[in-house]
C-alpha cells in the first residue's frame, strides 16, 4: 500500500516586493502549520520521506512539519517539480517515486493540490485551504500504478480552530 500526504504551504504574505518564489509565511500561515502538523503528528503514519517545493512558503511549511514529527532530515528534498500549480508536473512527480517509500508527504500549491487530491481521493474537495493537509492510500505498492485512493483524512486549520 502507498499513502501520500498532500499539504499546501500555509498562508503567504504580499507585504514584500519579491518574486514568487520568494514569498514567505504571514504569521497565521506558520500558526495554522503549527496547528495542522501537530495535530497530524497525533494520529500520523511513519512517513518515509518528505519533499518540498522550493518555493519559501512551501518550504517554510515543511520545515514546521518536520519539526513538529521529528522527522529527521535525512529523509527530506527540495524537488522542483513540485513549484507547480497545474497538478501535472507533481502527478508525475509522484509517479515516479522510488517504491521502496511507501508513505511519502509532499509540501506544494493551489491549484495542483485540490485537483490532485479530487483525482486521486475518494471526497471531493472544493478547496484545499492553505496549510491544509489531505493523506490519501492506495491499493498498490508502485507509485506509477495509483489511481483512485482513499481519503483518509482531511487536516484543515478552520475544523481545528475555536
């Protein structure tokens, strides 16, 4: 069985007159990180390795991810393909993961993330927010194979919040 955990980097500030890429977290976005991996981190599989968009939200969001499961950076990439916003750069990514991982997270964008995780879960999602996290599983042990899965669980920071 594979399982993927897709979370979308948290909230991003357009305080600052910087590219894309090098945009950084609003302070609810790192908030709602927190919020969302330590809640995650109660209930969360053992997670073989962990990719991030290069993108500084995303890896911001991944770094407070690692941090609260303790996750050992040994197992932890920037990837490029997953600064995507289509989906297609990242289903590829994906289905060419190394089968001897069988839980993986990945740290990217809207709005690859929502129709990735309507494509491959079985909940459709109108949205998924930022610094939400969606695990899907998979009947299969090879990556190039999953198709539709289940959405296990769905960890968005309005349900946690009071």
């Amino acid at each position: 069985m594979k399982q993927l955990i897709l979370m979308r980097h948290g909230k991003s500030s357009w305080d600052y007159d910087v590219s894309d890429k090098d945009r950084p977290l609003k302070q609810r976005g790192i908030n709602d990180a927190h919020l969302v991996s330590q809640t995650f981190a109660l209930h969360a599989p053992s997670i073989d390795f962990i990719y991030s968009s290069p993108a500084n939200r995303a890896l911001h969001t991944s770094m407070i991810f690692v941090r609260n499961l303790e996750f050992g950076l040994s197992g932890f990439k920037v990837n490029d393909m997953l600064y995507d916003f289509s989906g297609n750069s990242v289903q590829q990514f994906v289905r060419h993961l190394d089968n001897n991982l069988n839980t993986v997270a990945i740290f990217g964008h809207n709005y690859a993330f929502t129709s990735l995780a309507n494509t491959w879960g079985d909940q459709y999602i109108e949205n998924v927010p930022t610094a939400g996290l969606v695990h899907i599983t998979f009947g299969v042990d090879d990556w190039s194979k999953i198709s539709e899965g289940t959405t296990e669980q769905m960890v968005f920071p309005k349900h946690l919040k009071k």
